[in-house]
C-alpha cells in the first residue's frame, strides 16, 4: 500500500477513536455560577458514561480552563500540583461512584473571580482525549456581601389566631449552610428548618417559626450568618389585624312582660385589648352595668347588662345595643322586642322559643316559663298540644296520658314543676316523625275549648330533627409546660339537660369534674375539666361524646408541652474567701425534662467539679455542681460563675462577687522549756526554727517544706526522731506510719537530715484541704524538742503560675540562631517542672535555682535555628508540673525567609553522583581488566608492622600520633621537636590514590604477585585480614608504647590519642554535685 495512503488510513482510524471516546460519557454543569467571597462554592456536576464505562470511576480532576495547558484544579491524588489560587480550597463532592463530580471551593477568593472550571471524569490523562472544555466550562462569580434575607407570613395576621413566619435566603454552599435566626418579639419557640435545591448549584434555607399572635404590633427580626463570617439581617414590623365579633344580645326570643324588669345582656367579643369598646342602648333611664374581661390568648369580652322594663308600646320595636371601638369601629346588635301585655283575657301568658332543634334518638327540652297576673290557681296543671286547623291534638296529658297521639305516646314528660311557674316539655326520644310540628303549652285550669285559637300559630314551637353529631370542643386552659398543671375542658352543646350527653377525657389521668349550664334558650353546655401535671412525652388528648341514644363523637388535641428551665442558684454563698483555703461551692439547677440534662461549667480551670442529678419528682430534675474553689489574692474583685448549658441551647447563668482575704499567719505560742508540765520526767527544750509562716502549694502536685534548725549547746545532738504534727496534736509525718493520718499516710516524707540541722518535709499529692497549719517538733528518748517559728501555713493554688518567656527579636532570618529562655516558679523542687518547645530539631538545656527560702525556678533555653518547616508563627513553651498539671506560654515568632536553592542544587546534585559513581565503576571495571594477566600469588605478603586504618591514613588527626604525610618534613607545625619521623613504607606500598589510577603502569610490574583468592571491595578497607591471624597485631600499639625485645614498654605520651582516652562532650555531666543537696540527706 502507498505510504501516504496508510498514513491517510491511521489519521482517519484515530479520528474515530476519540470521537468514540469522546462521546463515551457525558459531563452536565451550569453555564455559569455565582458564590460569596469567605463562603463556600459547590458547583454542582453530574457525569454517566453511554458505553465503555472504566473500572475506576473515582477518578475526578478538575481543571482551569485556558488557552494553552491543563492547570489543576482540584486532583485528590495530587494535591501538591493543585495551582496557587486552588490549593487547599478544593475538594470533591459526593461520591463519583453514584455519578457525582461535583467541585467545592472554601473558601471562595476575589482570585477565583470570571476564573473558568471543568471537570475531567475520565481516567486517562486529559490531553490524551478530545473534549469541549468551552462547552462544559463553568465560569465563577464572586460577590461581596450577603443578601438581607426574606420574610414569609403564612396566613393572614390576626390578632388571636396562630401566624407562620418563614425566613428565606439563597446559598451555594451545601455542606456549610448559613445560620439563620428568627427572633420574634416575646416569644422563644423552637423554629423548622428546611432546605431545598432551586435550580443548578443554588440552594435555598428557610426557617418557620409559628406562634399565637397576641399584640397588634409586633416586631420580628431575622438574621443571616454565612460561613466566613458575611452576615445581613432584615426586621419587619408585623401588625396583626384586630377583629371584633358581632355584637349580641341575650335573651333574643323571651317575651317581655308589661311592666316587669328584666336583665338584657349585651356582649362583643375582640381580640386586641387597646380596642375595647364602650358600649350603650338605644333606651335610655335604665339602669346600665358594664364589665370586661379576657377570655382567652387574645381575645376579649366587653358585656353592658341593661335592666329592661317594658311597655305595651315597646311591642315589635327594636332594643338596640350599640358598640363603639376606639379605632372608630362601630358595631350593633338588636333584637324585635316581643311584649305580653300584663291585662287580657286569659290571666296569664308564656314565652318559649319558636323553634328548637334536637338529635334523633336523643331527647329533647322545649325551654318554657309562664306568669300569672294573679296568684296560681290551686287546680293549675301543664298540657302541651300540636297545632292543627281542627282539633286540639294532645302531646302532653299528665292526668291522661292514653289521649296523647302516637307520635309522641309515652315519650313526652313534663321538665320542671308548675309551683316554679316552669311549663318545659321533653321529648324523650326524639324521632324523625317529630321533625317540622308545631306545639304549644297550655296552663289555664279552664279547658282549651273554651277559647278561640286566633294568633295561636305565632305562640308555637317547631321541632327540627338532625342526624349530625357535633364534635366535641377542646381547650386548654394555661400554656402547657412540662411539670406544671394544665386544665382541659372538653365541652358539648345539646338540647337535653335531664339526661345530657357523657364526656370522657382520653388522656393521662387527673382530677376534675363535669359542669352544665344553660347557653342559650334552647341550648344546654356539658363540661368535663380535668387538670393534671404534664409530664414528658405526652401528646395527645381526646374527647368523647355519647349522646342519649348510642350516638358518638370524638375529638382531639395535641399538646405542645414546653420543657421549663428553673432558677440557677448557688447554694452556699460565703462572704468572704482566704487565700489558699479551699471552700466547696454547690450551684444547683432545677428542669423539668430528663432530656434537657444540663452541662454545668465554671469559669475557674483546674479545680476539682463533681456533679449529680437527682429526680426530685416525676417532672422535676435537680443537677448539683460543686467545686473546690481555692481562691486567690488575684481573684478579688472578680466573679464565680456558674453555668447551665442546657441542649436546646439555654444557658442560664449566676455568679457570685469574690472578696478574698490575704493569708495572715497567727502569734506563734510555745511552752515554756523545763519539765514537763504533765508531771512526766521528760524535759522540753525550745530551739530555734527557720520555717517560711506560709508557702504556697499546688494541688495534685506535690511541695517541699524548707526547715532548719539551730541548737543550743556546745555538743551536738544526734539521732533525733523529727515528726510534723498539725496544731490539733494530729501527725502529718512520724517514724511510725502507724501514727499517721490515714489523710497523709504514704504522702509525707522527711526529706532532710536531722544530724545536719535539716528538718525539710515533702508533701506528694498535695489535696485542697492540706493547708495546715504543720509544725515541727523533735523527740529523743525522753526529750522534747520544741522550736520557735517552726509552723507553716499552706496557701493552695488550683492553677500552677504561668512560663514567663524572655523577649524575642522582632524580626530573625531564617538559618540564624537564637535563644529563648522559659521559666517558671514552683515550691516543688523534688519534682521540678518539665518544659517542651513546639519546635522540631531545637537544642535545650535546663537549669534549677532556688529563688527564695521557699520557692524554686526552673528554667529552660532554647537553641534554635529556624529553617524549613521547623517552627511555627508562635513560639510555644509548655512546662508540665508534677502529676500532670500544665501551663503554656506563646510569643510571635517573626522568620524572615530566604529564597530557597533546593530546586536547583538537588538536580545538579543527583547529577554529580551519578557521574562520580560511573567514574569509580570504570576505574574499577579497568582495574580488574588490567590484573586478569596476572599470575597468581600463593602467599600473601605480609601487613607492614605500622599500617594505619584507612581513616588513620585520610585523616589529618593522625600526625600526633603516628609519623608525618611527609616523612622528611619534621618541622611541620604540631610536631615535637624530636619526632624522629614517619618509617619507610614497605615493599613500596602504593598510595590510596594511585592503587586506583590508570596512571604509571610500569609499577604494576614490581608488584607482588596476587593472591589466588580475590576478596571483595569491603574487606580491602576492612582491618580484618583472612588467612593471616598471626599478623593481625603488628603495628597496633597505644601512641606511648613500644616492643622491645618482644616486652612491651610505655612513655610518656607526647600526645594523647582521643581512642584511648575518650572525653565527654559535656563537662557538665562529670562534676561533682556532693555539695548541691539542698536537704543534706538525698
């Protein structure tokens, strides 16, 4: 085939390749994306392969579109190569495996602004494929500062009724959402958050918060906090309306009697209170009552009762209640008065509603009332008949009851007695068949008949007959919390008060009891209330309804039950504080739910807390805190805080003022010298002590006691037994462990030797309450050694002092060195403190003092080089004291950096090895080559009796001990005046250098003939010769001995030889410390 041709052929054939290649998967990113600056930026990416899918999918790299290369973005696998802008503000998120690719940068720089991403799924190296980088760039938009987010109201804002408040605002960060906040004015409720992808990359927060509006004005605030710190806020001011109810007026349907009082009550119900109303009558010279009171969460209720006298002229007209609102509202009510004039012809009139509605299969109470203008008749009796064109169907009959029609035959019942001038009739049970008739009563002694029935259709009652079943009303009286009360009524309307309706409360038990009262005039109320403690965990309460006659209802409630927090007090309060002496401190906090267990913190670190919670009752739950507070002469004037932190976020808080009271220690009283005052043949002696009154300890720690004592005599007295005691006669130290405080046992000991007048003690594992004060006194035999000024007074600290660091430069260049001294005072000398530096490769040293009669300092320098990455931008100095206790000292380390040459001595170096390992390769490969002509030795010669080691030969070290490089060179500076020279060197021996140079080869002539077995390149240099043991100890003798006549001689050496006579690198290490015991006996 032609070249050009098969040339022609494989172009096309790659073409295809990455066309398929190209087309194998598929990459979906937004066009462009906008982030905050600070925050972070999840650029959202989604990839699916079509065919050929790779075995490794993870494989996700992120590059920078420009004109001409690849610049890493974001490469998991290779972070150090990511660019400068990118670097370690890249990450991956979500997993490729599910198909995910998408890029977060935190935090977003101005440096990313207009910058161009894309992302590369596919395992191969990027240039080895073809790929639209212009289509599926994504380009980066930065902005500053946050957009103030926005509120939502859900729902019309009325005063009374539940409001949602949604706060919103837009992100583009997924993993790092902003903080958002709803503060409404008065209320502390826990909010919703939810979150919800908008569109490509833009995600949006919103948090809802819902409440009962009380006020009319209300201010709500929300704030926004994105991560880096951006924050904007937006604050609205709500304003609920406020809504009144119509006006109403009771009783609506009595008739009124001519010239007989009666009360008319007139109520309206709103729901803001600075709206209440003034209330008043079209019927003026009447005695008016007025009252208002609160009937709920907002809502109100204004009542004007109006004492009502009517007239035959008032008859069809309208009693008119009128309300006026101070926000100009005006509101009325009336009703068509109905007057009964007091003469007519039938003595007597009743009034009863026009009609009444019941459920079927209940019964029902026709309410009626009637009035006599003169005294009741003796022979008066009730009877209730149904309305018709002709005839006087009877509905009631008590004296004959089998004149009653069928359709109420043995269901009808007289409710209330006549003597009370009651005429309420009750359907017992109600049926359909009762549905639309009209009856009406009848109470004169005279039979019916006897009158004309004219207007006797407008005095009846029509009976309405329903199938539905009212659900039960629930309310809840008071704001449930947990562990308080809270009241539920559960209420019903009905229509029959002699057998109402049963009400029962599911839910947890509780006392209570059910009530009725009448409504309306047709209308009874049932109402069961119960009351009990809310506990946790409980939800839901429902109410049930059975009415006469198995017909049901049931409703129900959830309760939100708040967990209440109580008071945070602290229990023991002292006025005033010592120095150094420990006084436990309890801080108690009360809460209702278990769940809300508390973390109780103190502002005060390394003093012993201990904590307990106790359930005082089935809602109540105590936790205590008590610490050991040791307080000192720097906290005066300072607070002791307490804190609860609850998790829901709560953190009451209390404290109390410290007055602290400087350590003064007292007079000390000692007993007079002579016998014993006990009457024992003992004799007291009084010395003089040397004891610091106080010294301050460290708890935990441990702390040395300084003691010394002077006697009295000319003759020293020895075997002392020395005991510290505390003033109550108590032993802190003695001989005897037996006599020891169990409070001290094993923690005291005489560090200090009596014979020498020493008497210091050590304490170990100081506590708070070991403030003493302790005193020293001696014992032998029948003496007792008593000392002045021999007490001493413990002063505890809970926190050790802090380092204090000498000053640092203000400015050190890298690769010069500096030192830096960080100490600290103690009273534990036994133990000093042990100091660490946060800074690789430094050199320490440490140092001890004793600064006063009682207190040590404890030092440690630093000498350092910074370089690299050695160090970093704070200098630290922590010194940890005994038993743990620690304390950090920092200062700002200011390096001044130098450009580094790393990058281009390394290659240069590697370069350099390797050629000089090639040259020494080929010298040795041409040695070899030149002795393969060789015959061989049978015996090797023997070693010179002066051969040197080959460091001997390199080193210039050598010329005192053996001879000079130049054997005629006795003057050389260093050697003595009768250095008689370096020996011949034997056989003529080839320097170091020439055995491997090509150079003088008629010297390989003269050279002894090689041994059969060639040894290897090591054992050449090596001291140990095979097969010649007899001559492994010529010429290796000290530099001051000789053989003479085969017995060994030694001089005088000229020059010592550092191999056998070794010095330390640190002088230090060799002294003598006998006299540095500061106790005599360690």
């Amino acid at each position: 085939m032609d070249p050009f041709a098969r040339l022609f052929l494989y172009g096309l054939c790659f073409q295809g390749a990455i066309f398929c290649v190209t087309w194998a998967w598929s990459v979906t990113v937004p066009r462009e994306i906008e982030g905050m600056v600070g925050s972070c930026l999840v650029i959202p990416c989604r990839f699916s392969y079509s065919e050929y899918p790779p075995k490794n999918k993870g494989r996700v790299v992120w590059y920078q579109y420009v004109n001409r290369g690849y610049p890493l973005v974001c490469d998991p696998q290779n972070t150090n190569e990511v660019i400068e802008k990118f670097r370690g503000k890249t990450f991956l998120d979500g997993s490729p495996y599910n198909g995910y690719c998408s890029l977060k940068i935190y935090p977003l720089d101005w440096l990313h602004q207009d910058e161009k991403v894309y992302a590369w799924v596919d395992p191969g190296y990027v240039t080895y494929r073809y790929f639209p980088f212009y289509d599926k760039a994504v380009k980066i938009h930065v902005r500053n500062g946050a957009d103030k987010p926005a509120i939502y109201f859900v729902g019309i804002p009325k005063v009374g009724q539940q409001i949602t408040i949604q706060c919103t605002t837009y992100h583009t960060c997924r993993p790092h959402p902003p903080t958002l906040n709803v503060n409404v004015e008065g209320y502390d409720g826990t909010p919703k958050v939810y979150h919800q992808e908008v569109h490509e990359g833009k995600w949006k927060i919103t948090m809802e918060q819902t409440w009962i509006l009380e006020n009319a004005h209300q201010t709500i605030t929300c704030d926004v906090r994105h991560p880096g710190g951006q924050r904007a806020s937006r604050t609205v001011s709500l304003k609920g309306q406020c809504s009144v109810s119509k006006v109403t007026i009771n009783p609506n349907l009595e008739e009124f009697l001519e010239g007989v009082e009666k009360n008319v009550v007139c109520s309206v119900f709103y729901t803001c209170q600075e709206h209440r109303p003034d209330l008043s009558w079209n019927y003026g010279n009447m005695k008016v009552s007025s009252n208002f009171n609160k009937r709920g969460s907002g809502s109100w209720e204004s009542r004007s009762i109006l004492t009502f006298k009517a007239s035959a002229s008032d008859h069809n007209k309208a009693l008119k209640c009128i309300a006026k609102f101070t926000n100009g509202q005006i509101q009325d009510g009336y009703i068509t008065l109905q007057v009964k004039r007091a003469m007519f012809s039938l003595g007597w009139s009743f009034s009863m509603p026009s009609q009444v509605t019941g459920l079927r299969g209940s019964c029902l109470v026709i309410p009626c009332k009637f009035e006599y203008i003169s005294p009741l008749p003796s022979d008066l009796k009730v009877m209730w008949y149904k309305y018709a064109t002709e005839g006087y169907p009877v509905v009631y009959d008590p004296e004959h009851p089998d004149d009653v029609i069928s359709d109420f035959k043995g269901k009808t019942y007289q409710y209330g007695s006549s003597t009370d001038k009651k005429c309420s009739l009750k359907i017992s049970p109600l049926e359909l068949s009762h549905h639309k008739q009209r009856l009406y009563t009848w109470v004169d002694p005279k039979p019916i008949s006897s009158y004309h029935r004219q207007n006797y259709q407008d005095k009846t009652v029509e009976l309405y007959v329903t199938d539905r079943v009212d659900e039960p009303e629930i309310l809840i009286i008071g704001t449930p919390k947990v562990g308080g009360q809270i009241s539920v009524q559960c209420s019903v309307y009905h229509t029959c008060p002699g057998t109402p309706p049963t009400l029962s409360l599911i839910g947890p038990p509780g006392k209570g009891g059910v009530s009725e009262t009448q409504v309306q005039d047709v209308k009874w109320k049932t109402t069961r209330e119960q009351t009990w403690v809310i506990v946790e965990d409980q939800q839901t309460v429902s109410c049930r309804v059975q009415h006469p006659g198995g017909r049901a209802a049931q409703a129900k409630i959830n309760i939100q039950a708040e967990c209440s927090v109580g008071e945070i007090i602290i229990i023991h309060k002292p006025e005033e504080f010592l120095e150094g002496v420990v006084e436990n401190i309890t801080c108690s906090v009360f809460y209702a739910c278990s769940k809300q267990r508390p973390a109780i913190m103190w502002n005060y670190k390394d003093m012993q807390t201990s904590s307990a919670t106790t359930r005082l009752a089935p809602t109540n739950w105590q936790t205590l805190s008590s610490i050991m507070f040791i307080a000192s002469t720097d906290d005066h004037g300072k607070t002791l805080t307490c804190t609860a932190e609850f998790p829901d976020g709560k953190m009451p808080k209390t404290s109390i003022n410290l007055q602290v009271k400087k350590y003064e220690p007292p007079e000390p009283k000692m007993p007079p010298a002579g016998p014993d005052p006990n009457g024992t043949s003992s004799i007291s002696h009084i010395w003089a002590a040397k004891v610091s009154p106080t010294i301050s300890a460290l708890t935990l720690s441990c702390v040395v006691v300084p003691c010394a004592f002077q006697k009295e005599g000319e003759y020293p007295v020895t075997e002392l037994s020395g005991m510290w005691h505390t003033r109550d006669g108590g032993y802190v130290y003695h001989n005897g462990q037996s006599r020891v405080l169990d409070n001290f046992k094993g923690r005291t000991r005489l560090v200090g030797n009596l014979d020498q007048q020493n008497c210091t003690m050590e304490i170990d594992k100081v506590k708070p309450h070991d403030n003493g004060p302790f005193c020293f006194r001696a014992e032998k035999g029948m003496d007792k050694y008593n000392f002045n000024n021999s007490c001493v007074f413990l002063v505890m600290k809970a926190s050790p002092n802090k380092p204090v660091m000498t000053p640092l430069p203000e400015e050190i260049e890298e690769g010069s060195a500096f030192s830096v001294t960080c100490s600290v005072e103690h009273t534990c000398p036994s133990h000093p403190p042990a100091f660490a530096w946060n800074v690789k490769g430094g050199k320490t040293t440490s140092s001890h003092t004793q600064s006063s009669p009682s207190i040590w300092q404890t030092s440690s320098t630093l000498t350092f080089i910074p370089a690299g990455n050695n160090y970093e931008e704070e200098l630290t100095c922590s010194a940890t004291f005994w038993r743990g206790k620690r304390q950090d000292s920092s200062a700002s380390l200011n390096v001044k950096r130098k450009q580094s040459l790393l990058p281009i001595l390394l290659p240069a170096a590697a370069a350099a090895l390797v050629t000089l390992a090639l040259c020494v390769g080929a010298v040795m490969c041409t040695k070899r080559c030149s002795r393969k002509g060789n015959d061989e030795h049978p015996v090797r010669p023997p070693r010179p009796k002066n051969q040197r080691s080959l460091w001997k030969r390199l080193s210039r070290g050598h010329e005192c001990n053996t001879a000079s490089w130049d054997v005629g060179n006795t003057g050389h500076r260093g050697l003595p005046s009768d250095f008689q020279g370096r020996p011949p060197r034997t056989e003529e021996r080839a320097s170091f250098w020439r055995r491997f140079s090509r150079r003088n080869p008629n010297d390989l002539l003269d050279r002894p003939p090689r041994p059969e077995k060639r040894r290897s390149i090591w054992s050449r240099f090596s001291r140990q010769q095979h097969g010649y043991r007899a001559e492994q100890n010529v010429g290796y003798k000290a530099n001051n001995e000789s053989l003479v006549g085969n017995i060994l001689t030694k001089s005088k050496p000229r020059c010592p030889s550092p191999e056998s006579n070794l010095k330390s690198s640190h002088a230090a290490k060799h002294r003598n410390d006998d006299g540095d015991n500061i106790y005599g006996n360690m």
